[in-house]
C-alpha cells in the first residue's frame, strides 16, 4: 500500500514538473532549479494526498501557519 502510494506520488511530482517546463517554454521563460524543486513538492503533496489538482505550496504553508496560531 505505501509503495503504491510513494509511486503515484512520484510520479504526479515528476508530471507536475515536466507540465511547468512545458508553460514555461510555451512563455519563453526559464525555470530555476528553485521553481523545479517547488513544482516537484506541490505536485509530490498533491499526489500524496490524491488530489487531482496542485495547489500552491506556500499557500498551504500560510494556510497550515493561520490554523496554528489560532
């Protein structure tokens, strides 16, 4: 079940980064090895937790930051 899991994860982390390379180019834009880490991790959360869409990771920080100190 974890293996699963972790390659679905992997794989939606993997896909996530090759859709951003892909809105890159399409927009003449370079992505920095910062964006491509940032793409892997929304798209390896994403696919963790089975969501069919990524959301942006540090709107997931802020959001999980505003539970806390309530």
């Amino acid at each position: 079940m974890l293996s699963w899991k972790l390659m679905n994860a992997t794989e939606r982390a993997c896909r996530n980064v090759c859709e951003g390379e892909e809105v890159a180019f399409h927009y003449n834009d370079t992505l920095s090895r910062f964006d491509r880490l940032r793409l892997w991790t929304e798209g390896f959360i994403a696919g963790w937790l089975q969501e069919e869409e990524c959301r942006p990771l540090l709107g997931q920080i802020n959001r999980f930051w505003r539970r806390k100190s309530r």
